[in-house]
C-alpha cells in the first residue's frame, strides 16, 4: 500500500472512532470518462451552436490539418489539463481554509491528477470539484466571444468534455445529505462519512 492510501485509511478509521459510517460514491475510469462526455455534451452542444450561428463569421481559423492539427489538439489537451488539476487544488485549498496541506497533486500513466488529502464538508468539496469546470469551462466561452477561432472552439471543447466526470461527482454530491466527503486517492468520486 502507498503512501497516499495509508493516509486516506488512517482518515478513515479516525472517521469510524468519531461514529461516522461510509458509503462508496466512486466510478471507474472507463465509466466516468463515457458518463462525462454525455454529462459535458449539453454544454458543448449549446455553446457550440452558439459559435456556429453567431461567431462564425468573424471566427479566425486555421488552416490546420493531418499531422498539425494533432499537435495543435493534443498541445490544447495538454495545457488544459495541468490547469485543471491546479483549478482543483486551488478550489480545495480555498474552500478548507487550510490552504495546500490538504491538496495532494500526482502523475498516472502521464496524467496530472489532484486529490484532496481531507474530508470536508459538502460546500467546500463541492468548490474544489466544480472550480475547473466554472473557471476554465466558462472562461473558454469567454475567450471564444473576444477571440472566436479554431483554437479557442477547441479550447472549449477540451475545457467543458474534461469537467465532464467532475459533473458526475457534483451531481452525486449534490444528493448527500448532512456528510463529509472524502475525495478518492485513486478512483473517481469519493467515500461519503454519515452518522
């Protein structure tokens, strides 16, 4: 067992000591990333027929394809994701009180994630899971009002699809009752304490 999760069941069992019980609110990978593109999609529909009927006209594309366009996308995807997971960070960090103690940041297979290290109450977890999701998925609409384009579409794109499986989890959260959410060290979602 890693470090991370010796903590994460260290707080759990000092949870169980106070009388809370838990329940599993976590979704594999594979699901919360199907899940996700169906939860962004009413997003990227309206802000996409948005773009197509009145931005169009004044939208600076590219003349990019086959292997640039790749690199353009996967550069976009890149990007966004770091700011993301430093979004969630700051989101937790924020809403705690008690700053970057309580955020953990990590690389899987490649990939940034983040984590918040403690369980907090539903308010302040749901802050740290939709702060990406409000601040780069509406900053990107923002940004493709000012400056429509191929790189600003995209950017929306990849903004609202990746906040997709955090959808999932506020939409969750937003159905607990009087809990303390902890996020999962390594899956999507979190374990909900109640007593």
């Amino acid at each position: 067992m890693d470090k991370h999760s010796e903590n994460f069941e260290k707080m759990k069992a000092q949870l169980h000591e106070q009388g809370y019980h838990e329940k599993d609110v976590t979704i594999t990978s594979g699901k919360a990333m199907i899940l996700g593109i169906l939860y962004a999609l009413p997003f990227v529909i309206v802000f996409g027929l948005l773009y197509r009927f009145l931005l169009i006209e004044r939208a600076y594309l590219l003349e990019v394809s086959g292997f640039s366009f790749y690199i353009l996308f996967i550069t976009i995807i890149a990007i966004s994701v770091v700011i993301h997971e430093l979004l969630h960070g700051v989101g937790w960090a924020v809403a705690s009180g008690k700053g970057w103690d309580v955020v953990r940041f990590n690389i899987n297979a490649m990939m940034p994630s983040c984590a918040c290290k403690v369980a907090l109450e539903k308010k302040a977890y749901l802050f740290g899971v939709l702060t990406p999701f409000v601040v780069l998925g509406f900053g990107s609409v923002f940004f493709i009002f000012i400056y429509p384009g191929t790189v600003s579409f995209l950017t929306m794109l990849v903004n609202f699809i990746s906040a997709g499986a955090d959808l999932i989890i506020a939409c969750n959260v937003l159905k607990e009752r009087d809990v303390l959410i902890a996020d999962h060290p390594k899956e999507a979602g979190y374990i909900a304490f109640y007593r």
